[in-house]
C-alpha cells in the first residue's frame, strides 16, 4: 500500500497511527510525530541522526517531540484552508454589472487587449503600434468588474501542511491529483520491498494491470479547472490542460512514467466508490486468472474553491453558517474547524478534502512465489445500483445489498461467529445528516440479520474528511493499520450519538477502540447510486487460507523469502520517515512506437521486456471453420 492523505503517509502506517496517536506507546507516538514533521519540512535529518530545523539550530528526536507536537498536530488532519491551496478570504470572483452613462465616455486600452469583435457603436483611434483610444457613446455598458469573495466553507482535510508532492519529481504544470498519484505509487512500490523491474520481467507484461483514477477528473487550473474558465478569466488554455483533465488519467500516468506497463489499464469513475470499483476490476482480472499483479488506486485533489461551491450549492458541506449554528457559536476558531466533520453525532454536512491511495494486488501463488509481505487479502468488492430515485444525489437502497453480500462472503470464509465478533466497519460515515441516517439504518439492518449485537463501527472522515473517489482508500488502508495494531480509531467528537441515528446494534465510541479483528468491511455509498462494499481479511486469516491451499511447507518457504523482502521495505520506511522520498518519474524513458517490436502470430516481443506478450486468446464461441456458406 502507498499514498498519502491529511493524516500523512500510507506506507509503514504512518497515517494510520496519526489517527491512533494517543493509544500508541510513546516510541510510536515518537516515530509518527519526528516522520510528520519530516515530511512537513520542519526538520532534516543530518549524516549523525540529529535534526535541523529551518533556522539552522539542531535538535534531538526527543526535543522534536516534545517541543512541536502541537504544531505538527494542528497542520495535520482536518483543518481551515491554508493559503497554499487558495485564500479563502481572497477568492478571485467577478461581478456582473451594466453601466450607464449620459455622455460619451474615452479611455485608452492596448491593442491586444481590445475585445473582439468590437462592439457596436465603439470607436477606436490608433495612439500608436500598442495603444489604442476607444471612444464609447452615451448609454449602457456591460461589464465585469473583479472582486475577492470570502469563501464560505473554510476547513478541509488537506496534505499535511508544507508537503507538496510536485516538488518531489520534474513535474512540470502537473495537475496536484496527478502529482499525488505519482507519489502515492512510488510510495507504494517502496513500502512493497520488491524490485518492480525484476517482478515485471518475471511475468508476461499482459499479466500486469492498472486500475486507478479519481471520481470527478483533475479540476485544478492545471487540469480541467483552468481549461474551462480560460475564455471568462481571459487566460489561454494550454495544451497539457485538456488531457491531463480526464479521469483516468492517474492510470495513464502510471503506465508511462512509473511502472511501464503495456497490461490491462482504465478506470471506473462511481462517485465516492471509485475506489472500490476500480478494486473489484483488479480483484476480478486476477480471479479469473487474466492477470497476476494489480495496481489498483485513485487520486482526488478536489479542494478548489469552484468545486467546494458546487458542493455548497447541494448544501452537502459543513459551511460555515452552518458549523455556527450547530454548536451556537458566534466565531469559529481554529479548534472549531478540526471538528467540523462527526459522523453518526449531530452533523450538518461533509468537509471536503484530498488523498491518494494505491494497493498492489498479488495472486496468492506469485506472492508466495516472491515473498511479498502480505498486508491483508480481498476476496470480493460487491457494487449495486439504488434503482428508481427522486434525487440523483439521495441515498437509496442499493448499499444493503453490497453489505448484506459482503457480510454473506465473510461468513461463508470465517463462519458466523467470527464474523459476529471479530469483524467491524468502516463505514462511508460523511457527516451528513441524510447519511448519519441511511447508513446507519443499512448497518442496523444487515447486523439484525446476521445476529450482530455490537458491531464496531469506524469514520475515519472524521479525522481526514471526504476524498472523494478516494475514501475507500483511505479506509481501506485505516483497516490494514487496525490489523497491524489492533486499534480501531474512534470517534472522537462523537459527544452523543445523533437521536436518529439506528444505533442499538451497532457500537460507536470516542476513544481508539482494542480490537483483535479477522475482517473488515469497507462501505462506500455515493452520490447517483454508486454504492459498493469491499471485504478485506486480516493478514492472520489470510495466512491460514494460505496454509489450507499451499500447504505448510509452502508457508514456511515463503517466510524465509521473505525476510529479504521485509529488510527493504523497513529501510524504506526509514527514508521515507526523514522525508527522503523515492518517487519514480520516468519521462521519455525507453519510448516504444511501434517499428521496433518482434511481431508474429503467436506472439508480440517488446524490446525491454523479458518475456514476449503471448497472442493466445480464450474463444468460448465456437468455431466456423469448416463450415460452408
């Protein structure tokens, strides 16, 4: 797994211990906070294992920790909207107005700045090459005159604060999603401890697929943002805003820049579930033996401050208005915007945010074969339509059916008793009031049905907001830090649960809940009817499945590969825990167009690839060979 969210780095559970942090020893605590500040640029690590700050004074781990938690803490997480994203008292708008006047009015304008065509009426002296004098009749005048607008939703979960991943590589006006989906892959590659090259050259390069993408494209001035509003701003689209827009972009960067494959790639686009459905793919590629290692993963940077409006305007975001009027305040503080998202408490609407997450998928027998470490398993993603609705964006009745088939799947893996009290939930929890509802009614029934009397329920929102097509991703990869710690991270503004909320099978807490877990359920239920839910085991159980399929013998040789494998990963957590990141961004690298490949019936030889792309095809038709017409 890799990636990165408001909480910090997905790789060595970086993120998930922010999430933890009080419940952790003080040695994780340590490693957490000295790693978060590392990456925030507070600190570099020096050749002797001491730190310097920004100023030049050097400092002990120990003085870190206890001289900036509080800083660390505060630019983490959900939190008001730094300048670095935008200024949300200074938001560039314009103002539609129409001027009269009652006699000719004259100005002087350069040449190339003159509309086109001319307006009717207007008339132009030239001054000389540049300047022009336009004389304008009396009567009305459309204009548009520039204001800054205060923003009225101010909190998102964003990167932690001093982090920016386009900096880590050549990025040239790469889209901030794109940049992120760079890093959370290389990330991921790192925190794997295989050697991509050796892994890729084992396989047929058709038995490597990417599934990754965002749910609503990459909407930055970068991207789509800047290309649609390049006429009203008077700014020029640019020739890398149009492709680098689209949704599926992460996949295509993926491909050309950080793994090389010519395998299966795409992406689904389903709202808040992009996630899953982008992992279902991957799960079936390799079920059906099509393929043997995925990349799935999704890529959201949607804190802008056009699309935070689109969303205000559904009133889905807790506004500002609308945080004061829950808790009867006057004045927000910093401290009131970390608490604007609670799901299942009283709520008034979701906070925003951006994340990127990637998952490296293995067929159990090549990971055995490799020695990869083994994080967990996912042995289904199940996705249903709401069917008939009033509102696109309400919720409907499509979320019961994935949870009730993912709990269906777990039992007939686990049994029903582990299932009863060694399972729990992620769940989609936006804090919404719509959704403190609905879901919780969906988890209620499905719990009822199953005989589940205190279901462990996690909103990691909460701490990191809504990414989009990346929340699944970030609870996912919450849920394979739970299995690592054994702690579910709690609600901590749940101060009371809602009255509304379906509650009596279902157990919500403040506190980061001790649970030993064999599974997970990861919900997602999205605007349109996008409603999915991922079952995902523990590495325990997974190890078990392993034993009943290959053998002890098997496992045992597995474990001694792997030891090489667990040294690498470790060593890159220790980079990456001084911020010295390893992001692969191989522009131009080894570019094939077509005149240079080995082509025949049977098989297609890319030079720089190990083994050829085989052009066998399964035909479950029938054939007309012999057949006369």
């Amino acid at each position: 797994m890799g990636g990165v969210n408001a909480a910090g780095r997905t790789s060595g559970h970086q993120a998930f211990r922010r999430t933890v942090l009080d419940a952790l020893p003080q040695d994780d605590q340590a490693r957490a906070l000295i790693g978060l500040a590392a990456m925030m640029q507070l600190f570099q690590r020096q050749e002797d294992g001491t730190w310097q700050d920004q100023h030049g004074h050097s400092l002990a781990s120990d003085d870190i920790v206890q001289q900036h938690r509080e800083t660390i803490l505060g630019r983490t997480l959900i939190r008001r909207i730094e300048t670095a994203l935008f200024d949300v008292d200074e938001i560039p708008a314009n103002r539609p107005s129409r001027l009269h006047f009652d006699s000719p009015v004259v100005f002087q304008v350069r040449r190339r700045q003159l509309p086109t065509p001319l307006p009717e009426h207007w008339q132009v002296r030239e001054l000389d090459s540049r300047q022009v004098e336009v004389s304008v009749p009396a009567g009305n005048l459309d204009v548009l005159f520039p204001e800054r607008r205060k923003g009225q939703v101010r909190a998102a979960g964003q990167l932690p604060s001093g982090f920016e991943p386009n900096a880590l590589y050549h990025s040239v006006h790469h889209p901030r999603g794109l940049s992120m989906a760079v890093f959370g892959a290389s990330d991921c590659l790192g925190q794997s401890g295989l050697n991509w090259e050796s892994l890729r050259d084992s396989l047929d390069p058709d038995q490597i697929a990417v599934y990754a993408g965002n749910s609503i494209g990459q909407l930055d001035d970068q991207g789509w943002g800047g290309l649609l509003k390049s006429y009203v701003s008077g700014n020029r689209a640019t020739s890398k805003q149009m492709p680098l827009g689209y949704g599926q972009m992460p996949a295509d960067f993926l491909n050309a820049y950080v793994l090389g494959s010519v395998g299966s790639t795409g992406a689904i686009q389903g709202a808040c579930a992009t996630f899953l459905y982008n992992l279902r793919l991957g799960v079936e590629d390799i079920r059906s033996g099509r393929c043997r290692v995925v990349m799935v993963g999704t890529s959201d940077a949607p804190i802008t401050p056009e699309v935070i409006e689109g969303f205000r305007a559904m009133s889905a975001l807790a506004d500002d208005d609308s945080l004061k009027a829950l808790d009867a305040l006057t004045l927000l503080t910093d401290a009131d915007y970390q608490r604007a998202c609670r799901p299942f408490a009283r709520n008034c609407g979701f906070t925003i945010a951006e994340a990127s997450q990637f998952l490296l998928l293995m067929d159990d027998s090549l990971a055995l074969e490799t020695g990869a470490q083994i994080l967990g398993s996912v042995p289904g993603v199940f996705a249903n339509a709401d069917g008939w609705k009033r509102s696109i964006s309400a919720p409907g009745i499509g979320n019961y059916i994935t949870m009730g088939k993912a709990v269906a799947l777990a039992r007939e893996i686990l049994g029903e008793r582990a299932v009863r009290e060694r399972s729990f939930v992620h769940a989609h929890g936006t804090s919404t009031p719509k959704n403190r509802v609905t879901e919780s009614h969906v988890l209620h029934e499905i719990a009822r049905a199953n005989d589940i009397t205190a279901w462990p329920v996690a909103g990691i929102k909460t701490f990191i907001g809504h990414s989009q097509g990346s929340a699944a991703g970030d609870q996912l990869a919450s849920a394979l830090g739970s299995f690592a710690y054994g702690l579910i991270p709690g609600l901590p503004y749940l101060d009371a649960v809602a009255e509304d909320v379906h509650a009596e099978r279902l157990k919500l807490f403040q506190e980061p809940l001790s649970f030993d877990a064999d599974a997970a359920f990861i919900n997602a239920k999205g605007f349109g009817g996008n409603n999915a839910t991922g079952l995902v085991l523990s590495p325990q159980i997974t190890e078990r499945l392993l034993i009943k399929r290959h053998g002890q013998a098997a496992i045992e040789a597995w474990k001694q590969r792997r030891e090489a494998i667990l040294a690498t990963s470790e060593a890159y957590r220790e980079r990456a825990d001084a911020a010295d990141f390893e992001v692969i961004y191989r522009f131009g690298h080894e570019v094939l167009e077509g005149p240079e490949l080995d082509i025949d019936r049977e098989r297609i030889h890319i030079p720089g690839y190990a083994h050829a792309v085989s052009l066998a095809v399964d035909n479950p038709f029938g054939r007309l060979d012999n057949e006369s017409f």
